[in-house]
C-alpha cells in the first residue's frame, strides 16, 4: 500500500495521491472492519515497538483470522504504511499544494532548499515505522513515497535549470533523505537534525552551483 505518481507531459509535478494504489470504494462494514484492524496494530506499537507487529498479533489483537489481516493490507509492509498513511498524506500536501518555502508559490530553488529539512524531520517523526517497513531491496527503490519524492526533485532541479542529468541528480539528493542513513547519523553517529538540514543545504547549493 505505497503511493505512485508520474511526472506530467508537461514536466509539472505529480498530483497528491493516496498511499494505497489498490483502494477500491469500501463497503461501510469493509471500512470499519479496516479502521479496526489499523485501530488494534496502533495499540500493538505503542505497547511492544513497530519491530514486534506481526500480522498474527493484529488478527489476535483484533479478534479475527490472519487471512483477513493479509487480505485488507497484503502483507506486513502494506499494514505498515497504512498506519503511516495520515501522516504521508499531510508531508506530501505541505510540498505539493502547501504554502511557500515548501508549496508551488515558492522559487524552485527555495522549494527544494525546504524540502530536505522537511522530508528529514519527517523522517525522523517516524522513523520506528518507517524502518520496520523498509521493503526488500528488489522492491525498495520502486516504493511508492520514494517515487513521489523522486519526482517532485527532479521536477524542481528542470524548473532550476541545472544543465546536467536531472533523473540522476535526483537520485543523489534521495540517497540524502533515506531513513535508515538518518537512523545511522543520529543514532550511532551522534549528529542532529540541524546538522543534517545544513548539509542538505550544502549539498542543495553544490548540485545547483547556486
């Protein structure tokens, strides 16, 4: 359950779109059967960590069979971002459709300097759910938050007019905003998140001789 997006025609970017690519209109009782099941596995994290859910505990917690779990998210990633799902939802509109530094009325150059301080305190709100969904590496790079936030860069670095490889460039500043790197630097490394914004911005500047 990941959000997609495409790059317009026209190069401008991608509209807000919601986490669950498979979302077909749910019969009342199908939503409230769903609403239970993420109600039980917000219960399950708080009490034992985003590490320990399991797809079992949620059907125990939530008094049904675990193939109803897997049918409503497919599997422990998709029941994951569900959970995450508001909180996406409300990231992607602050730089979709938000107000300036992040939201279209801004410069690109400006929306992208904000962009990284936002994604990386993002990042680090949720990190505990984030790092337990981490899709396998097949699956990884094809996730559907990544390929929103892939788009949205390399829209931004066309409107800025670098003169190189946007797509690749793109994926540079990405390897930047990845949870599990900024696990690493806060955790093990005992950096912050000013010091990460500020290397953003350093690197933001370097990219686009700016």
């Amino acid at each position: 359950m990941t959000p997609s997006a495409r790059l317009h025609d026209d190069g401008s970017e991608p509209r807000l779109l919601p986490l669950a690519t498979n979302q077909i209109p749910m019969r009342a009782d199908a939503a409230r059967n769903r609403a239970r099941l993420l109600e039980a596995a917000s219960r399950l994290v708080a009490e034992h960590g985003a590490e320990q859910l399991t797809m079992e505990a949620v059907a125990a917690a939530a008094s049904v069979g675990k193939g109803t779990v897997f049918r409503r998210f497919g599997d422990r990633t998709g029941l994951l971002m569900a959970l995450l799902d508001h909180s996406e939802r409300v990231y992607q509109e602050s730089f979709l459709s938000g107000p300036p530094p992040l939201g279209p009325a801004a410069p690109a150059l400006e929306r992208l300097s904000a962009f990284g301080g936002a994604t990386l305190r993002h990042l680090a709100a949720h990190r505990e759910l984030l790092l337990a969904a981490e899709p396998d590496p097949a699956r990884r790079y094809a996730a559907g938050p990544r390929n929103v936030r892939r788009i949205h860069i390399t829209t931004l670095l066309r409107e800025i007019g670098t003169g190189g490889d946007d797509e690749l460039l793109a994926e540079v500043l990405l390897g930047y905003l990845d949870v599990p790197l900024l696990n690493h630097l806060t955790r093990q490394r005992g950096m912050d998140l000013e010091r990460l914004e500020a290397g953003w911005r350093d690197l933001v500047a370097r990219i686009t001789r700016s």
